[in-house]
C-alpha cells in the first residue's frame, strides 16, 4: 500500500514538477522576461485564482453543507502559529537580528494556495476534489490575512512602519468573502449560466499558469552565498518536523480523511513565495528568504511525496 501511494504522490508531484519547469524554462530563456512573468503573477493573483475560488465557492460551498466553515479560516492561524512555534526553537543557532526575522517567516508561512491548488487536482478525483477546494479556499481566508498582517509586520524589521490595511483585503480575500456572502444571501441562485460558465472557465486557467509563476520566480531568485547551516535548519523544521507533528496529531484525534489531508499539505509545504514579494515591496535586504524559498521547494519534491504517501497508505483514501 505504502509503494503504491508514493507511485500516486509521485506522479502528480511530476505534474506539478513539469509545469513549474515550463516557467522555469521561459524565463531562463528570456521568453517571458521580469515584465511579462509580473504580469502573469497579477493575472493569477487578481483576476483568474479570484474567479476560481468564487465560482467554487457558489457552485460547491453552503452553509448546511459546511456548518464549521470558521474551522478552515482558524486552522490556517493554528499553523501559522505552529510554524512559528518551531521557528522560535531553532532560531537560536540563527545569527542576526534580521536573519532571525527571515528565518522565522519561512518557517512560518507556506505556500499555501498554488502547490495545493495543483496537488489536488492531481491526487483526488473529482468529487473529493471539488471538496478539497472548498476547504482550501476557506483556509486562504484566513491565511492571506495572516500572511498580510503578521507576515508584513516580521518582515518589516521596523515598529515605526506603518501597517496598511489594504494589504488585507487582496482580491483572493475578496472573491471568498463574496462567495460566501452571495452563498449566504442565496445570490448564486440567480446567476446566469451564461455569465457563470465563462467566469468559471477563467477560474479554470489558474492551476497551470500559477506554476508558471511559481517555476518563473524561482528562475529569478538570486542565490548569492548560501547561508548552508540557516538552508540545513529551515528544511529540517519546515519539511521534516512540521510534517510529522501533523501527522501524529492527525492520527492522534483522527481527523476526517480530508480535512487530515488539508493539514498535512499545509504542513509539508515549502516556504511561502509570498514572502519574496513582500520583502520586494517593502524594499527590505533579501538575507535569507529567496535562499529558503527555493531549497524548500527543491527539497520538498523528496519530503512532500514521502508524507502524503505515509497519510494515503494509512487512511487508505481511494
């Protein structure tokens, strides 16, 4: 059963390998250069990722369905603070204020939305899938308020820097918040097929373009001198321990198979590539995050399948 599963795993970590290559691939050959790879992340981010995540929700979600929906927007907080948790253990080998900083906000925040969003609809059929995605997106919710508080806030480094509210309220955020609310007040009830279907076609074209954009900016990550013994520690804690604490703990209160499965994913994910673009936008040093955001996710495509294998031969989710 364990073989079987790590061929399952493996598989689709190989389709989402391919895609991120091919972005990977068009930026190291200047096909797309740092405009045209800015402009797909904006498509991603602010128009297409929205649209899927806001057709999902009114053609999947309901509050009868889903009556702990709050429980997906928490857990998000609950790893967060895990992370962090661990961050601040293993921040003592860490030498300077600021890496210290870096090093816990790549162990802190995953990436949350693009990996999993591809992990799903290559792991699960489509009825577990379509499940899956619901509980994603609800995770989101809460994530990209965290990220966009606490995150910016650990980044940051200064207490004089004002926080902007508006980082909040980013267009995934948006488009779920509007989803529920059209879902509560029964609007999704009188949207047309014909304005639902092509806004959920866009939606559709998220999964392959966000791996350009994962495999683009990966392409553009200057490595300069690897700080090894910060590299060696943050895989350790982020792709090692944080995984199997999730997976004792699911075992441990057992869980439903997918909700099991939305943690652990969330657990063994890489460093957040988020966290490149705040430190871009607040014009911070860039000391260690592209370092980790780049060896995690080289080194996740060995522990990522070795866990969820672990989880599928024990729940056995067919």
């Amino acid at each position: 059963m364990l073989m079987e599963s790590l061929k399952i795993t493996g598989a689709a970590m190989a389709q989402i390998f391919f895609l991120a290559a091919v972005g990977y691939f068009l930026v190291k050959r200047n096909i797309l250069g740092p405009d045209g790879l800015s402009a797909l992340s904006r498509l991603v981010v602010e128009i297409t990722l929205p649209l899927l995540i806001f057709c999902q929700l009114l053609k999947e979600f309901s509050f009868r369905l889903y009556p702990n929906w709050w429980f997906f927007p928490l857990i998000s907080i609950v790893i967060a603070l895990a992370g962090l948790t661990i961050g601040l253990i293993f921040m003592g080998f860490i030498r300077g204020q600021q890496h210290k900083l870096q090093f816990l906000g790549l162990i802190s925040f995953q990436n949350a939305g693009y990996l999993p969003l591809a992990l799903i609809a290559a792991l699960l059929p489509k009825e577990k899938a379509d499940t899956m995605f619901v509980y994603l997106f609800l995770f989101l919710l809460g994530f990209n308020l965290v990220i966009w508080s606490a995150g910016v806030y650990l980044l940051t480094f200064s207490r004089a820097k004002r926080f902007e509210l508006g980082s909040l309220f980013s267009p995934p955020v948006i488009a779920a918040a509007a989803g529920l609310a059209f879902v509560f007040f029964s609007l999704n009830k009188f949207v047309p097929e014909a304005a639902f279907k092509p806004l959920s076609l866009i939606g559709n074209c998220t999964l392959p373009l966000a791996m350009f954009v994962v495999g683009g900016n990966l392409a553009q990550i200057h490595l300069g001198s690897i700080d090894k013994k910060a590299i060696f520690l943050l895989s350790l804690a982020k792709l090692v321990i944080l995984p199997l604490a999730g997976v004792w703990l699911i075992l441990r209160f057992g869980f439903p198979e997918l909700v099991g499965l939305l943690i652990l994913m969330q657990l063994a994910m890489p460093s957040a590539t988020t966290l490149s673009l705040i430190t871009s936008h607040y014009k911070k040093e860039d000391l260690l995050i592209s370092q980790g955001v780049f060896f995690s996710h080289i080194f996740s495509l060995i522990t990522m399948p070795v866990f969820l294998s672990l989880y599928f031969a024990r729940v056995m989710i067919k």
